[in-house]
C-alpha cells in the first residue's frame, strides 16, 4: 500500500509526464484533463491497493479493461492506458517494501499484456 504523500507524488509526476510528451492533449481536454488524469491515476493506485489486499491481481485487470472501454470511448487511445501503466511502474519503483512493488509491477504488466491482447484503441 502507498501513502497518500507519495500516491501525490506518483500521480504529479504521471500527470506531467503526460502533458509535456503530449500537449495537444492540453488542447484537446484543457484543464479538466489534466484533472481528470489525476483523478484516474488515484483510482490507478487505489484499485492496486484493493487487489495487493485480496492478493488478487484479477481485481485491476478487471478495472483495467472496463477503464480502457471508458476512455477509448472518450477518444482516449489504449495506448495512452499503456503507457499510463507504464508510468506507474517507474513512477512506484523504490517507493514501496519490496513484496508490494513486486506485486504491483507484475499486476501491471499482466494489465498491459492483456490490453496489448484486446487490440482495443
């Protein structure tokens, strides 16, 4: 589990990470994109939380596909997802005990094998 300094730390890093490689999505979502992204990203965290607890990595593959679904019908590309995911694993690196950082990438990296397999964008 992450405390709330460090969720606030992970998600201002992803949130500018996303709007300096691409800011045309400043044009396209404006300032309530940017909220939007901080909020996905707490939601991120929340439900990796939420399958470290269960010990059950189905519970964010799960909440990754409906996710993708959501944004992909809001003109927001899987690959975007992706790399969001992405992110998250740089982001966490040496920020959590050992067991649930390991937990959390390999969760992602199953999230983003099967985004990758839907063919979804």
């Amino acid at each position: 589990m992450i405390d709330l300094a460090v969720k606030e730390k992970i998600v201002d890093e992803i949130v500018k990470k996303f709007y300096t490689r691409y800011p045309s999505l400043a044009e396209q979502f404006g300032e309530n994109g940017k909220k939007r992204t901080r909020e996905d990203n707490h939601y991120h965290l929340q439900y990796l939380d939420t399958a470290w607890k269960l010990q059950n990595k189905k519970v964010f593959i799960d909440y990754s596909l409906w996710l993708n679904e959501v944004l992909t019908s809001r003109n927001v590309s899987t690959t975007l997802v992706i790399e969001n995911f992405q992110w998250l694993k740089e982001e966490i690196s040496g920020l959590l005990d050992e067991e649930v950082e390991i937990f959390y990438t390999e969760t992602l990296n199953e999230a983003i094998d099967t985004l990758e397999a839907s063919g979804t964008e």
